[in-house]
C-alpha cells in the first residue's frame, strides 16, 4: 500500500479519529490505540488552555499520533480564525481542521466563511484541512487557496447513514490534486471500506466509534476496513455487470 | 471473534471462495492462500474424475482447505444428486454445495428442485449447503429438510451489485437457526463487510476476486473486510441517526 | 396506452386495489372509486358467506369493479384450494388471487405450496394471480402450470419500502410470457410509477392509500403516477449517464 | 392542492421545464404544451438578440408561459450580472435562472459566485432562481440575499441519477422560507414525483423529456406524476415499517 502524504508529512493508517462523544476519555485512549490512527482530532472548545495538564490532551500523548485540532463551534471565518491562532500557540501544532458551522442542528459546513478561513490560516502558515459538503466547485476553490486536503462530508454528520453524496464524492476524487478525506457520516465499517474503494485517500470517522458499544472494538474493526478498502482499490475492482458469464451444463461430469 | 460452527467443523475464517474464472489455477491457489478461506468450493463440471492428479484439485490440497464440491449446472434434483454421489466417491467427502439452476443465462437458483434435492441428499449422510434465492419462507423448510446451512444470493451471480436482498437478508439472519452464508452478488469487499455487518455467518466470493486485476490482492482485501464486519457486528454498531446531537459553541474557549 | 388483458379480459387502469386495513368501508368505497381500480382484492376472511348482504362486499358492488377474492390467511395448498372452490360459489367469480404464508409476522409467500395450489386451482378452473416472492425460475414455473399472471413482491408486504427487489423484478419483466403485477411493499406513488416504468404491466396497493391520512386523496394520487409511470414507459425514458454534454460558454451572447 | 406562489405570481403547474437539447423547436414547443408547465427556461447563449423574431422564442410564446432566461455558461458572477441585464432589455422579463459553472464537463454550480450574483441582481429588482448545490447553509444565505427561490440539484446534470441528494433536500426544504425547486437529475416521472412527495414545491425538468424517444408524451408523462406526487404530499404517505402489521388465519372463513 502507498503511503498517504499531507502537506509534506506521511501517514501509514488512512484512518483518522474523531474524539468527540465517547464515554470516558480511557475508551477513547483505547479506540485511539486500537485504530492504528495517526491523525486525531481534537475539539477547541473542549480543551482547557489555562489547566497545564489538560486531562483530554494527556490521553493524546503518544508518539504516533499527530494532533489536529479543530474548530467545531465556530460560526464564522473570524471565530474560527481568532481560534486557530490561540490553538497554534497553546498547542504547538500548525495543524487544523477547519469547522464553520452556523447552525447547531445539523451542523453543517459553510462554504463561503470556510473558503475565506482557508485562504486567510494558509497565508497565516496553517496546514488547513477543511470539514465541507461535497461540492466539487469549492474543493477546487480550497485547492487555489491553499488547503492541504479536502475534507468532504458522506452524510449529515452524525447520521451514520454512509456515502450518501457517493455520485459528488467520485467527482471530487477525480479532479482533486490534495488528498481527498471523507469525513462525515460514515457509520459503519463497510461504509469506510467503500469510501476507499471509491479512490478516496483518507476516512474520518467517530460517532460510528464512540457510540459503539465496544468502542475499542469497533476501533479495531475500522481499522481493518480502511485497509481492505484501500487494498481493494489498489487490486482493481471488477466492474459491476449486467448478468453473469453463461455456464456450461453438468453433463459432462454426469457422463464421465 | 467466536468460531463458525458449520455441521460440528469448525472454521476460523468467515470468508469461502469460489474457484470459477481465476486467470490460472496458480492465481486461483494464490488467491485461496492470501484469503485464509478454509472452505473452497469447486464445479464439479471442471473436476476430470478419470485423471488420478486432477490439476484444479492438485492446486487446493492445503490442509486447512476443505474441498466443497457444487453442482453448478445442474438443472434438476436429479442430476443434481447423481452427481454428488460421484462426488462423494472420488473426492472423498460427503460435503456439497448444492447449485440447481435451469436458466443459464442468469444462474438463478430452482427453489423446488433445491429443496427436494436437499432432502434426499440429507438422508443420504450428505452435509448440504444450498444456493438459493433470498427467500425466508424456503429458508425455514431447507432447516426441515436437515440443510447444514442456507446460502441465500446477495444479487444476481456474477453481477457485483452487493446486497439487493438485503431486506429478505435481515429477515432469514432474524429467523435462522442455521449458519446463514451470502452467497452470490458479493462484488467488493465493503458489500463483504456489509453482509457480515447485518449477522450473516459468513460470504461465499468468486467473481469479485477471480476477475479482479490482482486476484491474490483482492483475496487479501476480502479477507480484512470479513474480519472487519464481523467484528463490527459483535462490537455492536449504532443506530442510524436522522441528526447529529446538538453541538455546544466555541465561546468558552475564545473567552478563556 | 395499451391495454392491459389478464386472462382474456380487457383493463383500462392499471392500479389494482386492495381492501384491507381502511378505517371504514366508506373510506374504502371513496378510494376505490377514486384509484380508478377495475380490480379489488377482497380477503375471503373478511367476508361473511352467511350473511345475505355481506357489509364489505356491498361497497365493493361498482359496474366497472372486478372482484379478487384473496386466500390471505391461508397457510398450505390445501387451505387456499377449499377456501377457493367455497369463494368461487359464493362470489360468484372463478378469479383468485392466491396467497400462501405460514409466517403471520412478515406474511412472506411459501413457493412450493403456491406453485402446488397454482397447479390445481388452474385445472379447476380458477383464474389464478398468485403473489410470490420475486423469484424468477418460480415464475416461469408458475407460467407453465397455468397462472393468469404473476404478483411478485417489492418488498416485504406493508413496510412501504418500495421496489426493494429491482434486479429480480427486471429480469422477470424480461422473460414473461404472462402479465407481471408487483404486489406488495409499494409504500408511495413514486414507487408505483417506477415499477411501471421499468416495464411491470400493472401494481397492486393497499397499505399505503389505506394508512395514509387521506385515503382517496391517496388513491387519486396513485392513479396519476400510474398513469405516469405507464407513459414514461410507452415514450422510452432515456439511460442514466455518467455526466452532462458539455456546454458552450455564454460568450456568444454577451458578444452580441 | 394549493397553489405555488413564486415573487407574488402565482402557478398552477409545478412542473418547469428546460428547452435544451430536443431535436427541433417544434418538438420542444409540443413538450411544453403537453407538460401544462408555466415556467420555462430559455439559455441566452441560444437567443439571438439581432433578429427580430429569434426562431426558439416564437416558439414559446404562449400566453400561459412565464419565460425564464438562463445564464448557462455564465463562468463568475460578473458575466452573468451583464447577460441578465442584456436579457431583461431584450425580453422583457426581470425573471432569471442563475447558473454559474465554471466547470463545462459537470456543469455544477459555483456555490461563492453564485450568492454574490444573487445579492447583486436581487438589489437590481430581479427575480432570482439560482441554481445550486443542494447545500442547506447556502440556501439560508440565498434567502438573506433576497433570492426568490432555491433550485437545488438532485444530482448531476444531465445524468437521469434521480434524487441522490435526498438527505439534503429533506433538510432544505424543512427550513426553506422560498420555494424549493428540485432543478437536475431527474430522469424519470418517478423521481419528479419523489421530489414532490418529500414536499418539494415544484421540479425542473429537461433532458428526461428532451432525450426521450417521445418528448411530447414524456412531457405528459411528467405532468401526472408530478399532480401525483404532490396530491401524495398533501395526503400525508405512512411510513415505512419494518415488517407487516400480523395478520390473521383463514380458519374463520372455512369454518363459516
């Protein structure tokens, strides 16, 4: 399997983690560790920056996880940005997932603050990952502006309904030049699997995880999927066909 | 992950192969030990009885295989049962995989023909696994009849179109009380994952591995996608959501 | 729009109706009338053959109304073949719809039982329109003992699911020489109209106009999109595509 | 049913219909006239502003057709804001179609052009209709803008796909305050009639009817399943179940 790179830096797991939701920040140290993830996300607005050992942050502390923060709350690109800088220094990392999301409800993203965000933190020297809907017209817009990947959504997040924007997202795949992560929505192993069959560089996942109820385990299971689902892509799927291939009848054999 | 129990045998692996269509019998070999499957089915329209070193059986000699001889091409109960007493003579074991399919054209299963054929070969000491179509109400009177196990079809053979019958699935999973195994469709490794996602005991795969660029590779990917599935099925995943649960702003942390 | 002709006998609508679960038979009558119906299902135990005017058949007594007693309930042949010779004198009507389910919690058809009484009734005269799964091999079996025509099932019967069963409806579409009814599952309009612009010569509903709010408000509706889908069909809809034709720029305009 | 009211004018039909891609003026303009459609899109790439009496414009000169000039092919904000301001001289409409897609392989809108275009235009006393993604954070900001309507795709251009971006339609049009307009995509009377039974207000439809075999016919084929469609939203569809309500024996019936 080819390494993934983003902005410059590689990656051997596809998988990356939300932390968001899980019951105890010990399952969520667990689902960490169980899914090989190299890439997690951290909630802003759950970390607190005047506590020096800040008890979310410490279960993160390992060597092979790179630490995204990101900006879940925000409501517009000033938020966002005025976030992105307090989290650079309190955390040490130039990393971020972009979030901008007015609406409490369903949470999702928008376009136009998002796209001024990402032109504004990648002049700022931010390695921006930006949380959009699968609009193949703002991922190019992202790319011009900087963006280090692209981070479209599979459903209303928190759904686990799946790939649901699948027709939007093998659009996206095929004319993106920065790695293309699915990040909404997905809610099932099968459904990260198909997200990489589909040629997708990259899956987010959490509810599907912290709401499991083993979430180590379900970890674990993803884990697997991204991989099958990334080794799938490379061995090139058979295409999808009409009917089978006509058979021969039994008579021979009956007849030896 | 608790072992499959199929007529007292146990298998570790959930994943069965199919032998048609591999570019070579090597690729089929390669393909068979990079899936870990330990229950490989082969036509016995392809098998050459008069030969002492058949070359497809040559290939499958690993002591973890266990040979399912099928009777694809058989289009009545009748043929079908005169070949597996053939069978069951040369190929030393009582194992079948019954296929009954009057129509070459679509490979559709005869559920009549099937089931009388299940009964006789019952009584015969044979250990019967069925194809047939995703039928609950014949799955039930394939149990009577003394089946080990259904094989329900995802889609149309050879098509790679998934999990169509997945509404008759989830119902023949909910009232089985043998091993379920889905058998035909299968034509990437999420769908595998999917299958076994839902409670299905195991997936029978051909098409999708054989006509893959890379067989081997493809094997290994159904193999992780299995284990991946079932997995998730024993972890236990949520519900799916019609939203997300509210999200809280980014305030306090802008405020800190 | 052609018209469609079961067993000799000419129909001008294509929606067929069934009778069950309405709030009142008033409200039953009104959606009859309103579906446009010329054929209405009627379960046999439902009717009281002592009384001289039985209440459900009085509303059902419209000049252009053929009448379909049902053996809803029955769980073998032997069942559905007396209540049918008790129905055929009482009602005065050799026409059936034959339903066969052991299974009171999904009422999914029993193959070999409704392949046997097709069978028989067939011989003894019956006009005989048996609802089945959507299994092709059964229908050309059912085609060769004699059935009027054949009412696949969408989807389990009252989930209002839809055409669940596609891939299976299109092949049996394909290969008969009888008159294809999709019969149960049908939960919208717009799945009425999708089975009939995949070729289906007519659809069954009940569930969905007897449970919504308006009933022969409903029941209109589905008359229209029958209508819809029944054209579409005759004006050949034109295949999906991957993407647009490509579009020339505004230019022209803007120069002029 | 009520009717749909769009900047105070009201329409009977809620079927709109495109006049691109059909195989003579004289087909089209027999397509609109068996749609009973009252608003209809005219690409001003395709008028032709010098001649007096441009050949597609006569023929949609009926007194019950709104015309409404698209600006397809318009690639920034800035190109359509001239071509609408060409168009309103030149027909004698304030109405647009707004579509900008700098992309001229998908055709898919410009999500950040497009609200500026919106917000220009509206302040200039146009009637705006914008074609869009069917992102519901963009439709909000679309209302703010001062948009008269949203026209949300319901998948790729030209592709026939159906509604593939239902699970953003559902949120759009229950927090929409304008009309909601599913505008590409549909490629069958069963998808129109779908989109209107989610509660869609009406639907636009082109290449399904331009490209059928019988434009004429399609185009009437449209206009019953988009009545059914809504008559369907009106009387409020149950939802769908898991399994049938359970049904009682025939033991009743054969006793009598």
């Amino acid at each position: 399997m080819a390494a993934l790179q983003i902005a410059g830096k590689t990656f051997s797991s596809r998988l990356f983690l939300g932390t968001g939701k899980f019951g105890s920040h010990q399952e969520m140290e667990a689902s960490v560790l169980a899914s090989g993830s190299e890439l997690v996300t951290v909630a802003l607005k759950r970390v607190d920056l005047q506590q020096e050992h800040d008890d979310i942050l410490q279960h993160l502390h390992h060597p092979q996880v790179q630490l995204l923060p990101n900006t879940s709350g925000a409501r517009q690109a000033k938020e966002a940005i005025l976030a992105a800088q307090l989290a650079r220094e309190a955390l040490e990392t130039n990393w971020l997932k972009l979030e901008i999301h007015p609406d409490p409800k369903y949470l999702l993203p928008d376009a136009l603050e998002t796209l001024k965000a990402t032109e504004a933190l990648a002049k700022l020297g931010f390695i921006v990952l930006p949380y959009i809907h699968a609009d193949p017209v703002l991922c190019k817009q992202l790319e011009d502006a900087g963006t280090a990947a692209v981070m479209p959504l599979g459903a209303p997040i928190g759904t686990n309904k799946g790939l649901r924007t699948l027709d939007f997202l093998e659009i996206i795949i095929a004319q993106s030049k920065v790695p293309v992560i699915v990040d909404a929505g997905i809610g099932a192993p099968s459904q990260a699997a198909q997200a990489m069959e589909l040629g997708a560089d990259a899956v987010l996942v959490n509810t599907a995880i912290a709401t499991a109820q083993y979430p180590a385990r379900m970890a674990a299971a993803f884990k697997l999927a991204v991989e099958a689902g990334r080794q799938a892509y490379e061995a090139a799927l058979p295409p999808v066909r009409a009917h089978a291939m006509a058979s021969s009848p039994l008579t021979a054999f009956l007849d030896a």
